[in-house]
C-alpha cells in the first residue's frame, strides 16, 4: 500500500552436510569455550521441575561414553552447568552437574524414522553432520519423541540432558522442532549441551514476519532463506501481502489478467508452503480489500471507485458494484487451498471513502446502498464494515480464521465488525487518528501487535517512518506496548488469551531504497529482538551488546 496511502502502513532445511564438512563442524564445536561464563544470567530455574530433573540425572552415570561423546572428562563434571546460550533464550532450567552433551563420532539422532518426527529428525541431523536412526537410543545419541501428556501446548518441549545423551520430548511435533533449534544454537554458542532439564515454551501463540512482496518483489529463493532464519529464531507466521496498488504477485488462473509481470508461480508458492510445514510456519495469505486494489482496478476499471463529481480514489474499489465482491471472492477461492494454514487476512485498512470529511456526501451512491442493505441509518461505514463481514464469512467457509487491519473496524455504526475476526493492530504512532488499543480489547477481541512505531520497516522511510532498531524492541517493546510506546495499563487486557502476539513488517513504499540483501540484514537483529520479546514475557537476560555478540556468533 504505497504512497500516499500505506506511506501511513507503510532448498531445503535438510539438504546434507558433506562428510568432510560435517567432521569440520564437529571438531569446531568441540573446541568451543563451555565454561560456565556462557550460560544466560537470568535465566529462571523451575522449582516444580526439580525432583523430576534430579532422578532424570542421578540415575546416569557421567562416566566416559564407549562412542566418543561428551560424555568423557569435562569441567562441567564438578560444578552446575549454566543454561544454554540461545535466541530466544530458554525460560525454565534445572541445571545438573555432569559434562553435557555433544555429537561425536558415533552420534546419531534417533527417532521413528516412520512417524510424525521423522522430518525434524532428519533436519537436525543434516545440520549436525549425523546419521539418523530408528529404535533405542544410547549413550551419545540425540534421540527425539512426542510425549502426548507433557504440559505446556503444541510448542512446549523438555530437553533432557545427562548420561552421555541428550532428549527431545513434546506433546506435539512443533515442540520437538523447537528443541532442535535450541540444540543447534546452542552448540554453536558454546560447543556442548549442558546437563540438566529445560522446559521450554513460547509466551505468545503467534510470532512471525509480515512481507510486502506487491510492491516489491522478493524472489522465493529470497523468501525461502528468511523463512529458515525464521525458523532458528522459533518464529512460526510468515504473512504474504501480495496484492496492493503497485502489483498483484502470485500466478492465478481465475483472473489473470491482474497478475504483475514479476510475480510467484504457484508451484513456488506451494515450494514455499511446503518449506514453512516443515519448518513450523503457517504462510498466511492477504488480499487487501476493498482499498489498496488498484492492480485489480487497472485491469477493470469499471471497479473504480469514484465521487459525485467524479473524482477517483487510488486502490479503492466502488462497494456498491457487485462486480468488485465478485472478483475478491473468487480470488480467495482460487487461493484457499494454495494455502493450507489456519488463518486468511483480509486487509480492510485505508478504504478511501471514509477518509475525506463527509462520506456521506462525498459518496451519495455508496449511501443509497447502505441503506437499501442495511436500513434507513446505514452509512458508508455500515456497508464497508458489510463488506469486512461478508468477506469474513466467505473466509470461515473456506477453513480459515480471518484477520483484518485495525482501522477496518468502526465503532457506533448500524452494521457490527464480526467479533471473531483477529484485529490485527498497526497504528502506533501518535499522531495516526484511530481508535485505541483498549477499545478493542474492551469489545472481547483478539489483538495481534504489528505496532508502526516498532515493528514497521518501511522502505525508504516514507511519511515519517525510520527504520527500526532491534535495540529499541529489545529494551523497551513488549507484545502489550500496541501504540506508539506506552503499554496497555490493564494487565488483564493484556494476556496472551487477548494480545496473540506480534510480527515484524517489511513495507515496499520506495521498492529500490534497499535491495533484497540490504533488507534481509537490516531487519536481522530487529527481527531476534522481537524473537526474545515474544517468546519469553520477561526481562530479556542478556544485555544488548552481549544479545548482539550472541546473534553473531549464532549467525542469527
């Protein structure tokens, strides 16, 4: 949604390791520096896990592993070993004494080859340079399984060190995926897994990254390496805006004739879908509507919305022409089964005609069929919020929960915002006019955070915007700071029952202010800033010199 109007909004994870490499690798993390001044200052050990996690290590032995492990002598052996080094951060640790875990020789990463892990198996045994294994685990093994009644939801995982060994459970496949990333980083950061008990989970069910490719092209190839980025930082949403005035960018066969010239294939789509299942992340389609269509309108533009003097509105379409529902419709059917994740964003922000003084006036056509629709009071509001519903309703129809922008609700019309459509809140600054964050909490809604003043890398700095520092999110951002800097002061609004969590935002406004590779590392650090922010709701335990020292040596 480019100037002037979002000016205001602004291959494969498993592709194998050669042998020489991975014996590299190994050796490289050996020599790693394990000493205890690598664990996380802060990070809170868990009371009620601590019976559990001294039978789980006292009936090991720490003696030397016949395979080559870490289990041989190892400083760790005499004193409490520190928690892992890793973005985001571990939140609940039993430490043990007893010399951790690494891979060696003879490692391998065991789990049911034919079961629901096979694919997180698989992956962390290619970034690791081991074999994968069905059966028994032993001693120097990273073995991985579901445990359907561990407590803490679909994400949550135990990673189990002592014995030479080291184990992934959780109630879902997801959570095992996320232990492996803890494995991973922490390797990397400080050569071994220390012993003990991690029990780990994320404080907000939704976290990701919100991409403007409409208005600037990002390759697949481009999309695919964040995603994977993404997925070490256990991030778990990438949002696909690929419909605006500028570009509509995805191959379709329903309307062609809108499709920008440099778009995505649906066979790369599908690639990339494909990739985020694997990964753990849901890829959520936007067609925004009915403003910021205006690729649509080029080529109708019978569409085109339109004044009583007839003056055009950039993107907008006319509401009042059945066409306009018709094609959008039919676009989110052509797409849906694309994309097989939970959610579908319907956009709905900057609708043109309620932003000029008197809509009313303004839109005498727009009036006649609010209320030949919804009554002799409807105004332009009731038949755009009409819309938001209809589309909404199509959405539920198609398997999908829907979200939309914040400023596509109104308050005090004839016509109610459907109350379980996901507000998706944006406007942080003060200067924007929109409604609070507390209205919509106050009506029950649920509010996911993609606040402007923090979250918005907006090409080019248009309007105002500067690109934003991963420094600022990591000090002074949290999930209920929804706009511009002060957080909602009703902690019981505030929960993650009520704000779901939060993406980070690249907006195209200026398409050639950076390159792909610019913006792919000027949005790296903002990115594990809010990675740390939304996984763990306290205070990040690092300083933000030694986070940044970290995300180097992680390469996060």
């Amino acid at each position: 949604m480019g100037l002037p109007l979002r000016a205001t909004k602004a291959s494969c994870v498993r592709g194998l390791i050669a042998g020489a490499v991975a014996t590299l690798v190994l050796a490289a993390l050996g020599c790693q520096q394990t000493g205890g001044g690598q664990g996380q200052a802060g990070t809170r050990s868990s009371p009620a896990h601590s019976a559990h996690a001294t039978t789980a290590t006292s009936a090991r032995s720490p003696s030397a592993s016949p395979h080559g492990t870490a289990a041989s002598a190892s400083p760790h052996g005499t004193a409490a070993s520190a928690p892992p080094r890793t973005i985001p951060s571990v939140r609940d640790v039993t430490p043990a004494t007893g010399p951790g875990w690494r891979p060696g020789s003879g490692s391998r990463v065991v789990a049911d080859l034919n079961g629901p892990l096979a694919d997180e198996a698989r992956t962390i045994a290619a970034e690791l340079g081991l074999r994968t294994a069905s059966g028994t685990a032993r001693s120097g093994d990273l073995s991985l399984a579901l445990d359907p009644g561990q407590s803490g939801g679909g994400e949550a995982y135990t990673l189990t060190v002592g014995g030479g060994r080291a184990r992934i459970t959780g109630p879902a496949d997801a959570g095992v995926f996320y232990g492996t990333r803890t494995v991973k980083q922490a390797l990397r950061s400080g050569g071994r897994l220390p012993e003990g008990v991690i029990h780990d989970r994320p404080g907000r069910a939704q976290r990701g990254l919100n991409l403007d490719i409409a208005r600037k092209f990002f390759s697949a190839g481009w999309i695919e390496a964040r995603m994977r980025e993404m997925a070490d930082l256990k991030l778990n949403q990438l949002a696909l805006h690929f419909s605006d005035d500028q570009g509509f960018r995805i191959q379709s066969t329903s309307h062609p004739e809108i499709v920008s010239a440099q778009h995505l294939t649906k066979a790369q789509v599908r690639q990339i879908v494909a990739l985020g299942q694997r990964l753990h992340i849901t890829v959520i389609p936007e067609i925004d509507s009915p403003g910021h269509l205006g690729a649509v309108i080029r080529a109708h533009p019978q569409l085109q919305l339109r004044n009583a003097g007839g003056t055009t509105f950039q993107g907008s379409v006319d509401i009042s022409n059945p066409a306009a529902a018709r094609i959008v419709d039919q676009l989110m059917r052509e797409y849906a089964p694309l994309f097989p994740g939970r959610w579908w964003h319907l956009g709905a922000d900057e609708y043109l005609a309620l932003t000029v003084k008197d809509p009313q006036a303004s839109f005498p056509k727009l009036v006649a069929a609010a209320k030949a629709k919804y009554g002799p009071n409807a105004r332009v509001q009731d038949l755009v919020t009409g819309w938001l519903n209809d589309r909404a309703r199509l959405a539920r129809q198609l398997g999908k929960q829907p979200k939309a922008w914040n400023d596509g609700f109104f308050a005090g019309g004839v016509v109610k915002p459907d109350k379980n459509i996901e507000v998706e809140y944006w406007t942080g600054r003060l200067k924007e006019t929109a409604r609070p964050p507390l209205e919509y909490l106050k009506e029950g809604r649920k509010v996911v955070n993609l606040n402007d003043s923090y979250l918005y890398y907006v090409l080019g700095e248009p309007g105002g915007f500067t690109y934003p520092t991963g420094e600022r999110i990591y000090e002074s951002w949290s999930p209920a700071v929804l706009r511009s800097s002060t957080p909602v002061a009703d902690k019981s609004l505030t929960g993650p029952n009520r704000i779901l969590g939060a993406r980070f935002a690249i907006w195209g406004d200026r398409p050639e202010a950076q390159t792909p590779a610019q913006v792919a590392q000027g949005i790296r650090l903002p990115l594990a800033a809010l990675a740390q922010r939304v996984w763990d709701p306290g205070k990040p335990p690092l300083s933000w010199s030694d986070f940044t020292r970290l995300a180097e040596r992680l390469g996060v």
